[in-house]
C-alpha cells in the first residue's frame, strides 16, 4: 500500500512540473526526475531490504516470545524451587543452631570425659605396644620355627634317602630269602621224594632190624647189627647185603645225594686182635665195608660216599641193659641233598 500512494505523488509531481516550467527547465527537471527515479529504484530495494529485515524481525520476535513463554516457564519452577531450597536452607539453619547448643553443652562437659579417654588411650597405648612387643617376640620365634622346620625337612629327606636304600636293601634281601625259600622247600620236597623211594626200595626189610626215618632235611637208614652182621664180625651176611644193593640203586637214580655211612657199637669193650683192635676200629671196619657193598654194586660215585666210625659213642639208647645194647649196635647210612645251590644263595647273601 505504500509503494501505491509514493507512485501516485510521484505523477501528480511529474505532471505538475511539466504544465508550470518552460522547456529549457524540463532538461533540468527531466535530470530531476531521472535523479528521482534512481532514489526511487534505491528507496525501492532499500524498502525491499527493509520489509526482509522487518520480516526476519518478526519472525525472531516470535522465536523471542516462545523463548520468553520458556522463560517464564523456568522461571516458575526456578522460583518454586527456590522457595523449596529457602525452606529446607532455613530447616538446615535451625538444625545447625540445635547441633552448636548441643556441643556448646557437650564441650562444657567434656574435661572429665577427656581425661578418661586420655587414660584409656594411654592404656591402649601400653596395649597396643606390649602387642607390638609380643608380636615381634612371635615373629622372633617364627623365624626360628621357620629355621629349625628346615632344618628337619633337610633332615627328614636325609631319612627319606636312607630310608629308600634301606628298603630297596630289604626288598632285596627279601628276593634273596624267598629264593632260599623256594630252594629249601625244593630240597624238602627232594628228601620227601628220596624217603619215599628208599621206603619203597626197601619195603619188605622196614620193621625187621630197618627203619627209614626224615630229620633235619636228612633222610636216616638205620640197619640193625642183626641185618648186617655177625657179632664182633664186619664181613656183611647176605641178608644184609640184599638190603644194601637196593638202596645201591636207589643212590645210583638220584645222584644229588651224600651219602654218610656211620657204624655204632655198644660200650662192651672189644678184645679185638689184628687191626681191629677195640669198638672204634670195629665200627669204622663195618661202615667201610657197606660202602663198598655199595659202590660195588651200582654206578655210585664213590665221591659222593664217606664211612665213619662212631664207636660207642653216640648211643640211641643210655640204659644198660640188653636190649639197650642191641638197638645202639647199629648201622646208619645218612642220605644229605646237595647244598650247591642253598651255598650259592648263601654265599650270594
């Protein structure tokens, strides 16, 4: 509407000067007007600028009334909690003043308990320090413990190591006794079997002036006199001599067998003559010639074989009566198992 109404003076104007000047001044108005126009186009774009910028005002104006709505708007809760926070600051005060009377009250009354807690706390102290001592005495004695507990451990494993060797000792020994073991029951288990077969070589002489018998891991063939021979006489009587040839065979099938033959007297003196001269002679005379009966009737190795005279002086029977003169007139042929391999063992030990 205002640029309407400035078009309009502007006509009237131009028309005005054109009827009133001469033509020499129309150059000069025509100058003018041309001038007038230039203003107008400026006042045109300056207007144009004007309603921008009247427009950008606007339309801040109406952010600024948004702002100042929020504004206001903060402005009543910032108020309310204002008045909120002068409540709770006032509480706060009367509280704060109540707490000052109260240890104003406290402070007057706090010498003596000061000066009980000033005696406690220098017991505690003296507490506190005699625990400190004490723990250090502890600590004095744990280090100590700690030294001697090394010391065994050092010691301990010491006997663990002789320990070890003395069981690996010990196991050792104990291989060795139980092959001594098994070899002692193997030679039982051989005199067992040698008892055996001599009993059954000689079956039909037991209980007749013979008897077998197992002690001591020996097998014993004791033969009456009456068996063998003759009193006062060594040559061997045919009986005795059938006796001898089958325990002969028996010797010759088990070659791992000693064989002691010992001959026994009573104590009757002998008036010997020749070279047998009393008991002792008689009964080494009578062990000598069943070993040749022996060996004189098998393959036996006469190594294996050994005669011993034991005169009178080993009787079976201490009495002095006949009958106890009979059983100590005697023959004893000792059957030993070899001990090779019980030596070998031992010797191993």
């Amino acid at each position: 509407m205002k640029k309407h109404l400035l078009y309009s003076v502007f006509y009237v104007l131009s028309a005005f000067f054109f009827a009133c000047v001469p033509a020499n001044k129309l150059k000069d108005e025509k100058a003018k007007r041309e001038n007038c126009e230039k203003e107008l186009a400026n006042y045109k774009a300056s207007s144009q600028t004007l309603e921008t910028q009247l427009n950008e005002l606007k339309n801040k104006m109406v952010e600024d009334e948004k702002r100042l709505i929020g504004l206001q708007k903060d402005t009543s809760i910032i108020g309310t909690n204002y008045r909120n926070l002068t409540s709770k600051y006032d509480k706060l005060n009367q509280l704060n003043e109540s707490l000052i009377d109260k240890y104003n009250k406290l402070l007057a009354g706090s010498n003596s308990e000061s000066q009980k807690l000033s005696g406690q706390l220098s017991s505690t102290q003296e507490q506190l320090q005699k625990k400190e001592d004490d723990l250090k005495k502890l600590q004095t004695e744990l280090q100590h413990k700690e030294e001697d507990l090394k010391a065994l451990k050092t010691e301990l494993d010491k006997k663990k190591t002789d320990l070890d060797a003395l069981t690996a000792e010990l196991k050792k020994r104990e291989d060795r006794v139980k092959e001594l073991e098994d070899v002692l029951k193997q030679k039982e288990e051989a005199v067992n079997a040698l008892k055996k077969k001599v009993s059954d070589a000689l079956l039909g002489f037991e209980g007749k002036g013979l008897t077998v018998t197992q002690k001591n891991g020996k097998v014993y063939v004791s033969l009456d006199e009456s068996l063998l021979f003759q009193s006062g006489k060594w040559a061997v009587e045919p009986k005795g001599v059938e006796v001898l040839k089958k325990l002969a065979k028996v010797l010759e099938t088990n070659p791992d067998i000693n064989v002691m033959v010992e001959g026994h007297t009573d104590d009757v003196p002998m008036k010997g003559m020749g070279d047998v001269k009393d008991n002792w002679d008689l009964s080494s005379v009578r062990a000598t010639s069943v070993v040749k009966i022996i060996t004189q009737n098998s393959s036996t190795d006469p190594k294996r074989l050994t005669a011993a005279g034991r005169g009178e002086f080993f009787p079976i029977d201490a009495n002095k009566t006949k009958e106890a003169r009979a059983r100590n007139r005697r023959t004893e042929i000792i059957l030993t198992p070899k001990l090779d391999e019980l030596l070998k063992v031992l010797e191993a030990n």
